[in-house]
C-alpha cells in the first residue's frame, strides 16, 4: 500500500450505505479483480476492484467481501475472505495481508480464509432469499474475456438457481458517484500532486525535447509523491494533439508548435484528469490564442453551468451551443451550418467531436447514472477542445469539478489555465535555468 493509511470509517459508512438497498433476507458479493497475464509467464499488477475498494479498502488480489446485513448471525452480516499468507508466499510474492491488518483497513470485524468460502457463504445462501451480484456494467465497456465476476456470476446460478438475483452495480454506481469528504480530500490530493507535474513541466519544456522527456518529469513529480499514472499520459506535440487518444509519446518538440498534455495522478485509486495546451516555444502566436481563449472560455462557462438538477445531455447541448459560436467565430463554421444542424449531428462536430466531460473518482471514467440530474457530490471533468488537422494543431483544456448545492467549485482552479499564466510558466522557467 503506497498511500497512507484511509481511517476505516470511509469504508464503513459506504457499507451501510449500501445495506439500506439490499433489503431483507438479502446478500452482496463483491470480490478482486483477476491478475491479468501478459506474455511467457509474467503478469500486469493487479488493479484493485473499484467496489472493493470503495467498501472495505482492501487491495488484494482474490479477497471476497459478503455483505450480509439482515443475517441471523451478527457474526455473519459483513465477512471478508482473504488469502491466507505462508513462507512460501512471504519468499515470492512478499507482505500478504493478516487477519488483524485487514480489520484495520477496513473496520471489518469477520475475517477469514478464502479456504473458508465455500462453507460460510453456503450457510449464508441457505438463509438467503436475494443475492446481489457485480458486473462491469460501464456503459463504454468492453469486455473480451470472462472477468472474475462473470465465472463467480455463473457459478453461483448454477449452485443456487431458486433464489432471486439483482444487479449489484446499479446500487454502486449511485452510491460511488456521490463522493463522501473524505473521497473529495482524496481527489483533490492527485490533483496537488498533478499540479506539481504539470509545473515541473512547464519549467523544463524546450524545442528539441521529446514527448516521452515530458511523460519522464511528469512521472518523477507523481512517484516521488505516493503516486501513478490515473491512464495512461498523452503528451502530444504538434499535429498530434489533433489525436484524441494518442498514446505514442515519441515525437520531439518543435519550435512554434503547441503541446497537449492530457495527464492526472491516482492517490489511494482516487484520479486526477488535467488537461493544459501549451506552447513549446514559451509564446501562443496569435492563431494558437485565439483557439486557445475560445476553448478557455466554453470551458469555464460549462464550468458554472454543472449545477444541481442538470441533466449531462443538457449540459453537453448548452456546451455545444457555446462553441458553435466560437468556431463561427473563429472561421470554421457558418451560421448556415449552426442553423441547420440537428440533434443527431450539430454544427461543430468536426472541430469537437468527443464528449464535454464524465464523472471522476475511483475509475478515470467513473460509473454513475448518467440519465439523472447533477446532485451534490459529484465530480466531473470539463474538458472542451477544439482540433483543427488542416492548422496542424489541437486545444483541449481540462478541469475537475465537483457540483454543491451553492453551485459549482473549480477543484483545479489553483492549476494555472489563462494562456498568459502558462506563457508566464514556461519563459520563468526558462529564466531560471
């Protein structure tokens, strides 16, 4: 465990939050993700389930939470399975988790083997009437292999099939998407941390240097902090900024052109997502801030328009709306084109063609219902862009905000944005060295 220590009274507080929507007679099941191989014999870190996580704290592949609450057996009504750790483990694998540590973590009083599953939870399935099993239900999921969750789904039917089942993560998605205080300090702890990369950068960026250098400094501030990657860095220069995803990070540094840096931290699984456009050579020209200032300004009116009761699509179409006029203003589009535009395909989908934003927490692309308004909680990126491949350049500009009942608050408003800030960034920087 990188981070520090989370008080367990995070995670007991998620757990009876959830058990008021199981109901009677009622379990949950919520276990690790799998160890995913890669080639030969290795294998990638393990990444923690984010719903384990969120209820219990703990990090360890195989670990089984069951969420028992209306259970005969207090001794039953929340019991988690860990491995059970041996010399032979200690010597490959090093520090595996006790019994008392993981009480600890996550204030779970029932901890036993994972040796001891099967046994415990047939005795809770006998009581049972309804089970509530977990599936990566994202609406942008894709997924190609059979997850821990689905095999545990399948087998768990077949043993048991008269009982009833519900879908565990429609309860999860709305509970995780109404960030607790303690989440939000967690939140806006990557994002000090991102802050602290993105200055770094700003101080050392140069013509001549290569995408992959930038990724470098970001990755030295973020590790040198208790932290990761949130995804995957894109550092794009040039003509690349105009790639939504790009991923290559190879390219070096030219002078007049423009660098997009899409990059966030994780703190304790909690995500940062910033997005800065900046100039290599320390100065916008005229062009470039003109783009850059439109961006700048759809951003920060999305900004005070995330407020409570907001449907996302609203959100998005009044965003749209706004930056129809700027790229007429800019020359890109005609008030033809805005007039005619219809709900399947507006006016500027050519020059901004991805979404405004998404909710931020424990996954960069977190899970929440979509389809209900903003409620006090949430937290979600503005991340407008306009990319013009003919101009050999892209804009995306990028904050995390979280929506209160008194009205949005810019958790990055601290992170330097005004194209004069950065021009001010990068050439003190450079005075300096």
């Amino acid at each position: 465990m990188r981070h520090d220590r989370i008080d367990s009274s995070l995670f007991a507080t998620n757990r009876c939050r959830l058990a008021t929507q199981l109901g009677q007679k009622a379990l949950a099941v919520v276990g690790a993700n799998d160890v995913l191989p890669t080639n030969a014999d290795g294998s990638l870190l393990l990444v923690p389930n984010s719903d384990l996580f969120y209820l219990s704290g703990v990090e360890q592949e195989e670990s089984v939470l069951v969420l028992f609450p209306s259970a005969h057996d207090p001794l039953l009504r929340e019991v988690l399975f860990i491995r059970e750790p041996n010399e032979l483990l200690k010597i490959w694998e090093g520090h595996k988790l006790t019994k008392d540590l993981v009480r600890d973590i996550s204030g779970i009083q029932t901890i036993k083997w994972l040796s001891e599953f099967s046994k415990t939870f047939h005795a809770m399935m006998c009581e049972a009437d309804k089970v509530w099993l977990n599936e990566n239900a994202h609406p942008r999921a894709v997924v190609e292999s059979q997850t821990r969750d689905a095999r545990f789904v399948r087998a768990c039917q077949d043993r048991y099939p008269l009982h009833t089942y519900g879908r565990l993560a429609k309860l999860m998605h709305a509970l995780r998407v109404e960030k607790q205080p303690e989440e939000i300090e967690l939140v806006n702890r990557a994002i000090r941390v991102t802050k602290g990369g993105f200055e770094r950068v700003c101080g050392v960026v140069r013509p001549g240097m290569y995408e992959h250098e930038v990724e470098a400094e970001f990755a030295h501030e973020f590790i040198r902090n208790r932290c990761k990657f949130a995804y995957n860095p894109i550092i794009a220069g040039g003509a690349n900024s105009c790639i939504l995803h790009y991923n290559e990070n190879d390219r070096p540094l030219v002078e007049g052109e423009l660098l997009l840096l899409d990059v966030g931290a994780s703190y304790a699984n909690y995500n940062a997502d910033l997005t800065r456009t900046i100039p290599v050579s320390g100065r916008f020209n005229p062009r470039q801030k003109l783009v850059y200032q439109a961006v700048l300004r759809v951003m920060r009116q999305s900004i005070q328009n995330a407020t409570v009761g907001k449907l996302h699509r609203d959100w998005v179409k009044e965003a749209r709306a706004l930056m129809n006029e700027e790229l007429l203003g800019l020359g890109l589009i005609t008030r033809e084109e805005i007039l005619a535009e219809t709900p399947e395909e507006y006016a500027g989908r050519k020059f901004f063609m991805h979404g405004l934003g998404h909710v931020l927490g424990l996954d960069v692309h977190d899970v929440g219902p979509m389809n209900q308004p903003f409620a006090p909680g949430w937290v979600l990126t503005v991340e407008p862009g306009i990319y013009i491949p003919d101009e050999g350049f892209g804009v995306r500009i990028e904050n995390n905000i979280l929506v209160t009942e008194s009205g949005p608050v810019d958790l990055m408003a601290e992170i330097p944005a005004e194209a004069d800030q950065i021009e001010d960034l990068i050439l003190s920087g450079r005075s300096r060295s």
